[in-house]
C-alpha cells in the first residue's frame, strides 16, 4: 500500500480569467473549481487516476479541512487524518487567457507538539515494510527540521520504502537517510549540489548522482517539457526519457505531483526501472495537457506513452 504524507494540506481555488492578471484593476473569472490539495494529497490523486490505491495521512483544521476530507471521500481516496485547531490552508491560483498562472498560498495553521504526537501513533497504524511512503509538499508554520526528520527516521526504521519530494534543506537532510527515492526538479537539484541548473540530459545526470553519493537511492529529475533523467544505484545506466513530439505546457501546476504518483504505483507493481522512467514521464506530460491541477486517467498516459522516446545517458 501506498501511504502518502501532506503535513501542510490546502483547499485548492483555480480561478480562470477573461484576460491576463492586471494588477489594481477589476478582473473578471469565467469560471473557478475548489479542490482538494496540498501536494502529497495531488500524489494520492494521481494514484488514484492511474488506478492504484493510497490513504493520504497529514493534518486537518476547521470547516476547510471537513470540506476537503469530504471531498477526498467522494472521490474514493482513502484518508487518515489528525484533526487540529485553526483552520486548513486555501491556496488560490489564477490563470489568464494565455495560460500564465498566479499563485497565493497561504502559510497553514501551527500544529502543536501534541497534535504532532498524536500524528506519530497515526503513522504507527501503516508503518509495515510492505507498504511505501511518500512525503512531499510544504510544512506547517514553524514546524521544525527534527520532526520532520523524526517522521522519516521512523518509516525507514519499519523497513518501509520512503519516497522524498522536498527541496532546500529538507532535501539535504533527507538524504543522509538514503531514500529509496527522491524527485528534484532541475531548479531543486541545482540548488543541493551548488551548480547551475541545466536541461541538457548529460549535465542532468552527472548532477543527478552526485545526490546518489550523498544518499539517495534512485532519482528522478523531472525537466517540464523536457522530459526527465532517471539514474538508481541499482542500475548501470542513466536514461533520458522525453515525448516526441514534445508536449507543452497547458496546465503545469501539479505535474510533479503526478510524476511522484507515477513512481510510487510503479514500486508498488514491481516495474523494470525502464517501465517505471517511461510510466512516470507519461504521467506528468499527460497531466500537463490538462487545466489546473486535473489528474491524467490511464487512457491519456497512454497516449503519451506511445510517443516517448528513451535514451541511455
């Protein structure tokens, strides 16, 4: 089973406008959508549209938090959270006619110490080595760098493989873990090792192992329309893996989520690293086909996965 972990959960607002974003000025929606977010909850989405099964864990507040866990119901997500005082997170995204996107994310509620506590026990239910954990996303006001660590310590302390999407700090200490997976973007990636971002594949991948010398396992970094580069200690060679065509951008907000769903149902069902590269690239240059933060069925990964070229690096 695949247990995902949204510390920092939010209602997702996608507001569609007539024109561009004009500052100071009136500016008009033809259309918005309220959904479930928070990007380790936009992983069990994924999951859930290329027919796996996860239980998204994290943390809820307030009457947005009864709203979104009322969502993530009708939607069949299975969902496990610590309820909390205050009130959870609404993230507002507006799209203008040429698809440009502006985001306010606000910051979420403190959780205190016993709340904390009371979300290790939660953990403590699905902490068995057969099943497959993902933390990703943004943390709580104040939440510090020890209990996030504490929480990925305990999941490979049960044997559980732990897949990583953070960056910064988090990322570097995540590392010294040796996560079975993590998923940097160029941006991300460049950052933990100090050099200069690239899209070019064999730049990519010398950069991608130096974070398998730091620790991890397996990497994935993922390139927007570009494609992704895939290097694992386990394997020989590095691949690069694009669409061609290449596909643009459409609706780029939780194509990262989706790649990182990708990856987890692909452990999940034992595929080759090959399968698992091509499975994820699909998944997120399908999801990028798509508005706002709609996941890609099955049908719509497929027919990407037509189109992708591999490449040993």
């Amino acid at each position: 089973m695949i247990i995902t972990i949204t510390l920092n959960p939010a209602l997702d607002r996608t507001i569609r406008i007539e024109q561009s974003l004009i500052p100071m000025r009136l500016n008009r929606a033809i259309g918005s959508m309220v959904e479930p977010g928070g990007k380790g909850i936009n992983v069990s989405r994924a999951i859930k549209a290329l027919g796996g099964i996860s239980v998204a864990l994290g943390f809820c507040a307030g009457s947005n938090g009864r709203f979104l866990k009322d969502s993530l119901t009708s939607a069949d997500i299975h969902h496990d959270f610590v309820d909390v005082p205050g009130e959870t997170r609404v993230n507002i995204q507006v799209i203008g006619a040429d698809g440009e996107h502006t985001e306010i994310n606000e910051p979420g509620s403190k959780i205190n110490d016993a709340d904390y506590l009371r979300f290790l026990d939660r953990m403590d239910n699905y902490l068995y080595p057969e099943n497959s954990f993902v933390i990703t996303g943004s943390l709580p006001p104040e939440f510090s760098m020890q209990n996030y660590i504490k929480i990925c310590k305990k999941i490979k302390k049960a044997g559980c493989s732990l897949i990583i999407d953070a960056s910064g700090e988090h990322l570097l200490e995540a590392l010294k873990l040796e996560p079975d997976f993590v998923k940097p973007n160029i941006f991300e990636l460049a950052e933990a090792i100090g050099e200069q971002a690239s899209t070019d594949p064999e730049v990519v991948v010398k950069q991608a192992k130096k974070l398998l010398d730091m620790g991890a396992k397996a990497v994935c970094v993922s390139m927007s329309h570009e494609g992704a580069v895939f290097v694992s200690k386990a394997e020989k060679e590095a691949l690069y893996v694009n669409s061609n065509p290449k596909i643009e951008d459409c609706g780029a907000v939780g194509t990262g989520d989706a790649m990182v769903g990708a990856i987890a149902n692909s452990m999940e069902n034992g595929l080759s690293f090959v399968e698992l590269a091509k499975y994820t690239v699909a998944t997120g240059r399908a999801c990028a086909r798509l508005a706002g933060t709609e996941m890609a069925t099955l049908k719509r990964v497929f027919e990407v996965y037509e189109t992708l070229e591999v490449y040993t690096v």
